[in-house]
C-alpha cells in the first residue's frame, strides 16, 4: 500500500517554499543549530495565519523552584505566563494552560501569538501560554515542572480571572503535547485539587522509545527521525534516552511509559497519519479507551507533523481547528 500527501497542502506550501529553503542537515544531537533553523522556519508559516483583531494579550509571572529529578533545591525563579481572551465579551468561566511544541529545545511563546490568538478568538476561553524552561540549558523536569507551576498559579489567580479552578485544561502541541501529558499524570499523582478538567494533545511526543516505523512515512516527515533523536537528547541526556529499562525514564517525561492511566483527565488527542508520531499517540489514546476514560480521538491522513502551522487554511487545517475550538468549549457545559 502507497503513502501519499494531501494535495492540498503541497499546493498551499508551494508558495512558501522559496523562504523555507530546503532544510539543512544538522548532526543528530546538535539542538542549537536545529533551534536558530526550525525558529525562522516556524515565522514563515506564522504568517500564513490570518491576523486575529478581538484578542487582548496580556503578560504575567509566576514563581516556581529549580528542581533536578530527586530534589527541590529552594531556588526561585520566575516564569512567564502569557494570557490571551477574547474582547468584547465576559471572560469564559473556563481556561487553557498551553504548553507550546518545539521538540523540548525550540520555539517559544511569542512564535504561538496567533496560534494562541486563533484558539482564544475562535473559542472565546482564556488561553494561558507558558514560556517554560527549555533545554538543552534546562532539561527535564524543568519543563514540566514549569508547567505545572502554571497551572497551580492559574489555580491560585482564578478568581482575578473569573475562572473556575474546576474548568481548566492542559493542552499542547508536539513536545508541548508530551509536556502536557506529563501535566495531566503530575496532577493525577499530586492529588491536584479541583482536579484538571481536561487534556489536549496535539501530535503529542509521547515516547522516548521511538518505536513508530519511519520507514514508509520517511518523505513526508517534517519532523524527522533526527529531530526526534535529538529533542529526547535534550531533553533527558543521550545515556537516559531510548534506555529499555521503564525505571530509567520518568513518565512525567515521556507519558507512554506511564504504568496506567486510571484516574487521568479526559483526553482530547489528535494527530496526522504522516507524523512519525501518530502509532504512540494512537497506542496512548486506546489505553484511555480501554480504561473508559472519556476520550476523542482524530486522525488525519496524508498530512505530517504539524501541518496546520504552514497551511492553516486548507480544508483539513479548517477542521482540525475547529475540533480542538469545540472540545475546548465543551469545558464551559
């Protein structure tokens, strides 16, 4: 059987392909020279995105501790947080923590404006955006443990924000999907009060064991097997990454090793048939199904990884929007 892509989105990326260049080819394991690139190419699909006119952007901080994965050194540092919501009317009851993807070691808030303006003009949900920690300079737990100190912050403010604690979401993109995932299962095992309502992955990168087979999805791959090798490196050191050992690796940073996923929120899971991450993101959403946790789950063919960010108008692009848009309004029933 023949892999092909969506016509559509090769013709809506034709017209870019001039500024994009062909991607240049960096060692495995070289995160800084991937970032400079990966970065200017992610502006030039950014501008495909409509503007956005009915979103005020507002930023605010929060304080969390530098940890390593055993302990809690004390020192505080703070984060950013950026909010959006949608003018003209009342703020949503409900809200959004949103961790931005990047494969752990690039991108970053400002790079997501109107990705995060779409959602919150689209939805009328506050959206809150966190630029965590990345590494290489800071690996894992700071990202997730970043994040999750948003979203304890978001808890604590939710009155200035009009939002009910019991009405928010976790949601990311890419790794920003793995380090939502890892939210989820630090809430779940913190005993987070009100607990989270809900998780959204968006071609989430789940599993550091790389098991997906590449080989048929290898043209099409927009995030390629040594960007992936790559992020993992980053993320959790090379000795730690791929180790077959489940102890070896925290599910906090790579949420398919997690042992269940009993009593994890409700999850809204997406991902494109040509994303070298679509067989763990499907193998992590069957595991909600089999344990009946409230799940919905889209698969879309032909398309790679993160093909919304270079062709959000083709027709795909237009639904999956606007599932996402319903199943995060779906917090305010």
């Amino acid at each position: 059987m023949s892999v092909s892509i969506d016509p559509e989105f090769v013709a809506a990326l034709e017209p870019l392909m001039p500024r994009l260049g062909e991607a240049p080819t960096f060692p495995a394991g070289d995160a800084l020279s991937r970032r400079r690139e990966i970065n200017r190419r992610w502006a030039v699909g950014m501008e495909t995105w409509p503007a956005i006119h009915d979103v005020q952007h507002s930023l605010h901080t929060a304080t969390t501790k530098t940890k390593s994965e055993s302990r809690d050194d004390g020192t505080e540092i703070s984060i950013s947080i950026h909010r959006y919501v949608k003018q003209g009317a009342s703020p949503s009851k409900s809200a959004v923590v949103y961790t931005h993807g990047g494969g752990y070691f690039c991108l970053n808030v400002p790079l997501y404006h109107r990705v995060m303006e779409t959602y919150a003009s689209q939805s009328g949900v506050q959206f809150f955006a966190v630029e965590y920690r990345s590494p290489p300079e800071h690996p894992f737990p700071a990202p997730v443990e970043d994040s999750y100190a948003a979203l304890l912050w978001l808890q604590q403010h939710a009155a200035e924000f009009g939002v009910d604690p019991a009405r928010i979401a976790i949601m990311g993109d890419s790794a920003g999907g793995g380090i939502a995932a890892g939210v989820a299962i630090l809430a779940r095992d913190r005993q987070l009060q009100p607990p989270l309502a809900k998780q959204l992955i968006l071609g989430g990168m789940l599993d550091d064991r790389n098991t997906s087979r590449w080989d048929a999805l290898a043209p099409f791959a927009s995030w390629t097997p040594d960007d992936n090798l790559t992020g993992w490196w980053a993320y959790l050191g090379r000795d730690r990454a791929a180790a077959k050992d489940n102890d070896a690796v925290s599910p906090y940073a790579a949420a398919a090793r997690v042992e269940t996923v009993a009593g994890l929120a409700p999850l809204y899971l997406d991902v494109p048939g040509l994303d070298i991450f679509r067989d763990e993101n499907l193998a992590y959403a069957a595991r909600f199904a089999a344990a009946n946790i409230n799940c919905e789950i889209h698969l879309y063919p032909s398309l790679p990884h993160s093909f919304e960010t270079f062709a959000p108008r083709i027709q795909t692009a237009q639904v999956a929007i606007a599932n996402r848009v319903r199943a995060v309004r779906m917090l305010e029933a």
